[in-house]
C-alpha cells in the first residue's frame, strides 16, 4: 500500500510540471513542525502551525527548505505547488542545480500526518526511486511505533540516506539499512534540523565526496548557524567509516 502511495506521489510531481530527469535526485521529506500534535519542544506559535506550511519553522522561514533553497545560487527553483495535492501534502517544491545535474523534489507534510511522511521516507528508500532520501522534522519515531521496513527485490537503486532529526542515528539507522538504504548522515544528539544542513550536505555530495567530508560540511554549517565551535558542530551527526 505504501509503494503504491508513492507511484502517486511521483505522478503528482509529473502532473504539476516537475521533471524527474537529471544525473542525480534528491527526494526531500518534510514533516511540518507542530507544537499540538507532535512531541517537539515548543517553538513560537506563528512557526508551530503544521497545518501553515509558508510560516512554517522547516518550510516557508529562513531556515526552511524554501527560505534556504530559494535563496542559494546554485540551486534554481524550477516547479511548485502552492495548494494541497493531497490531505497530507501541502506544498511542493522542486529545485534544479544546472552545473551537477541534478534535481531535489520536496514535499511538506501536514505535521499531523509525521507518520504518513516518515512512512513515504522509508518508502522511498525501499523503490530506490531517488539518489539520495532525506526526511527532516521532529523524531516521531520517539513518540510512536511503525513496521520495520524491508528492502524490496525491486528496489531500483540504493539511495543513500539523511535524516535530519534530534538522534536519528539511534532511531533510523537501523531502518535505512533494513529498507536498502545507505546511511550518508544522521545525528547524535538533540538537534535543529535547519534546511541549511541539507544544502552543505548535498552540495558536498554532489561533488563526489566521502560520508566524512558530509559531516565535516554540515558540522560547519550547523556550528555556525548555532554559534558553536567546529567540534561541537560536528559532534552533533554520527560518524560512518567510508
């Protein structure tokens, strides 16, 4: 039932005028913050809104995948839905970087509907149907149980996998491998998943380089948007030996 609910997913991208050609794709799952229905520390209310995706904390503000991706120079905002697709999905967005090829296709999820987002993460893992999958959000897996997913014999690739989360290694890692996923970065500690981590983390793999340098480039990125020295940067996502 979850594979078939992507094959949607993918046709809504198809039929709202994104194009999933490219040398590389990024599939980006986003569960809107929501102080009522998930098990956040609260954030201001004007950002806390699941159901408000253009003031949302991991959307529309300026660490958000729009505020932070509309924003850079290499990437190039090429497709967007402004209105509902779907009664979990309320905004697309899709996003070209000419000089790599590549594409990353984002969806926010009503926060309400965590589940059905982290759910269609783990699903895309299994189809392999993007390069790289990344879920950003709260940790719903503290708050609730789901299956563990499988690997599927027709998973079309192996994607590698970020999950931007507070402790992502203890609570994902194992999942991503059981669906077929390659785990690129994943995190330690309680954390603020900016979108600005997901961008120095694909630039960084786009240009070839190993799990160490992701890490390194986020670590940066996050001590710098935190004020924290570059250990303690770091020290916020796991380290993988390549």
């Amino acid at each position: 039932m979850r594979m078939q609910t992507l094959v949607v997913v993918i046709i809504l991208f198809q039929s709202t005028g994104f194009s999933i050609a490219a040398d590389k794709t990024i599939g980006v799952f986003v569960a809107l913050a929501d102080n009522q229905n998930q098990g956040i520390v609260p954030v201001p209310e004007a950002i806390g809104k699941g159901d408000d995706p253009e003031r949302n904390l991991y959307w529309g503000t300026a660490d958000g995948i729009k505020g932070v991706f509309d924003r850079s120079k290499k990437w190039k905002l090429t497709g967007k839905t402004e209105h509902p697709l779907t009664a979990d999905i309320l905004r697309t967005r899709a996003y070209q970087n000419p000089d790599k090829k590549a594409v990353l296709h984002a969806k926010a999820y009503r926060g309400s509907a965590i589940k059905e987002c982290i759910r269609d993460f783990e699903a895309a893992v299994q189809s392999g149907s993007y390069d790289m999958v990344v879920f950003i959000g709260h940790n719903g897996l503290m708050d609730f149980d789901l299956p563990k997913p499988i690997k599927s014999d027709e998973q079309a690739k192996t994607p590698d996998c970020i999950v931007l989360c507070c402790k992502s290694e203890q609570y994902f890692k194992t999942r991503i491998l059981a669906a077929g996923g390659r785990p690129v970065l994943l995190t330690t500690q309680f954390m603020y998943p900016g979108a600005f981590i997901l961008r120095a983390a694909a630039d960084s793999w786009l240009n070839g380089k190993n799990r160490s340098a992701i890490r390194e480039s986020a670590g940066i990125v996050y001590a710098q948007n935190q004020k924290l020295s570059k250990k303690a940067g770091m020290g916020v996502f796991a380290e993988f030996k390549d």
